[in-house]
C-alpha cells in the first residue's frame, strides 16, 4: 500500500485508521472521503479529505485517478440496527457503494479491503467456535448486504483478479468515535455510562454472547491483512476475526473491578436482541491466525482500564485506574 483511498472515513473505523495510516504511510498518501463535513474534526483537518458519494461511480473513479491510489478501502455502510429500519436504503447503499467501488478498483488494478461482520452467520450457523467456512444464511438485512458483499469480493478476485481481501468484524469497542446505529453498541455505550451515571441499562439481555474487540487490534488486523503475502492467503472474503467473546454480565464485572460502585439493569430493545441471538456466540479465527499472523493484544479487563481512562480525559471526568492483578 503506497497511496490509499478511504470512503466512510468519518466512522467509527475510518476515522482512527485514517489517522493510523497516516502515521505509518505518509499524511498526502492517505486521502480520506465521506459523504459529509464535519468543521474541526482531525481527519479532515489533518491531511487530504473530499467529499465522496459512494453511489455516485464516476466521481469514485475520478477521486481514485486524481490522487493515483494503487489502493481502496471501502468503509462506507450501514450497521445491523440502522440497515433494519432503513432496509431499501441498506441495501441501495450497501451494495451499490460496494459494487461502485469493487469496479473502480477493477478498472484502476488496485488492492481493495472491505469489511464484512459477525451479521453475515445467522441462527443456521454452529454458534460457538463458528468456522471459518459453514453455513451462511443471515436473516437482517444487513447480514444479507454482507454475505452477498463477501461472495461479491471472491467473484472480482477470481473473475477479474483484483486482490480483495476482507474480515468478519466482531463488535468493535472505541473511544475516539461512535459507532453508528449497531446491534454491539451497547458494549461501547455501557463505559460512557459507567463514568457519566455509574449505572447502565443494557438493550442486550443477560446471557447474551458475542465477538468483540478493541480498535487498536481491529485497526491493526486491516494493515496486516492488507500487507499480507497473497501466497499465504488460501481465503480471501472474509476471514473470521475476534478478541473476546461475552455478555452483558461479564462487561459489567470487568467494570466493577475499576468502578466497585457500578450498576447494571436490562431493558431488553426486541430488534436488537433478536438480531444478536441470530449471530455466533463465538468465532474460530484460526484461519487469520494461520494465513497471515492475526494476533489480538486486548482482552476484556486490558481493554475496559484503556477505555476507562481514555474516556476519563475525553468527558473530563476524573477516574485513577488501579493496576490489574491480571494484567
Ligand atoms: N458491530 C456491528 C453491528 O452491530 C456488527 O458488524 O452492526
């Protein structure tokens, strides 16, 4: 990767892997793009930016031969909770935005990284240690945008041989931005409340697991696959990736441990609760691990003390993390 386009910078992905690239591959060499400006924000403002529709291809492919990119990230999409209420406009942008950028990066030869999601398995799929390749057969809207996304990627490397190379996000947890309107939310919701109110109400009920991780990994999974030998590379779209598996309760405990006095209660959001009991409880990512050196750095407890204190400085609410035990 020498000069990297990236849609949906603004994101909660795009917007630290912007800045991650940046730092390792030169602030002029990564031009970020979204559909909105936002005054003040630091991808914006550090480097280049440009406004980019993805449904509109032929300001895609001029954005691309403009800047010379050799490589397409595309992180522009709708998540799980959002695409439910909105399935025409998941589905419009979605796949439209994927299939706009799989043909730019077929016409301009370029490597092309999108992500697909713990939502492409549905209740059909073993739940715990869910391999690599089994059964997909998703039942949101945005599971069905993401298992055809990963089908759509294995179709343009082996038709047209553009290097496509994908991952089965888990829940992502961060400090920096937001997620948008995601099933796994709560688990980045519950550390804002935990400072602000020292109480939480889930919309994930109790017993409830899924794959997450902490973005510094998810962030570092993408420059690692994308830097991978393809000769070590026997998948492509996409490959199981995660860091840990919990629910609800077990989140609330590892707070606990840095705020005694926390408190959690359920109020349990039907739409969100039934997409997540249709998803694994758990990947097998031994595939990443053997194709191309996959290897997570944060568990549960590492990555509540990071959270804690870095939202502390963010919300400019005191918290002095005590050293782990475990850590
Ligand atoms: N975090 C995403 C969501 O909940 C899963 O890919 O929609």
């Amino acid at each position: 990767m020498k000069k990297i386009l990236v849609t949906g910078c603004l994101g909660q992905i795009g917007s630290e892997l912007v800045m991650r690239m940046r730092e390792i591959y030169g602030t002029e060499n990564v031009i970020a793009t979204d559909i909105r400006r936002v005054d003040g924000n630091i991808v914006i403002e550090s480097g280049p930016f440009e406004i980019l529709d993805v449904m509109d291809y032929e300001a895609m492919l001029n954005m691309a031969k403009k800047y010379q990119v050799d490589t397409f990230i595309h992180l522009a999409a709708l998540l799980s909770a959002v695409a439910e209420k909105k399935t025409k406009l998941a589905w419009d942008l979605n796949m439209g935005g994927l299939v706009n950028a799989l043909e730019v990066a077929r016409e301009l030869k370029l490597k092309f990284f999108t992500p697909s999601s713990i939502g492409s398995f549905g209740p059909g799929t073993p739940q715990d240690l869910t391999p690599q390749d089994t059964i997909q057969r998703p039942t949101t809207m945005y599971g069905v945008t993401k298992v055809a996304g990963e089908l759509l990627c294995d179709y343009y490397f082996t038709k047209f041989g553009v290097d496509t190379r994908g991952v089965r996000f888990p829940g992502l947890i961060s400090y920096k931005t937001l997620p948008g309107g995601g099933t796994t939310d709560y688990a980045v919701d519950i550390y804002y409340e935990a400072l602000k109110n020292k109480k939480y109400t889930s919309f994930i009920g109790k017993g409830t697991y899924m794959d997450m991780m902490y973005m510094p990994d998810a962030i570092d999974a993408i420059i690692k696959l994308m830097e991978a030998d393809p000769a070590k590379l026997k998948h492509r779209n996409a490959f199981n990736i995660t860091a840990m598996s919990f629910e609800p309760e077990q989140i609330a405990a590892s707070i606990r441990k840095f705020i005694p006095e926390f408190e959690m209660d359920y109020d349990v959001d039907p739409v969100r609760q039934g997409i997540a009991n249709s998803w694994p409880n758990s990947l097998d990512a031994s595939a990443a691990y053997q194709e191309w050196d996959f290897n997570p750095q944060y568990d549960l407890d590492r990555m509540t003390k990071d959270m804690l204190e870095n939202l502390s400085k963010k919300l400019g609410i005191p918290f002095k993390a005590k050293e782990l035990v475990s850590a």
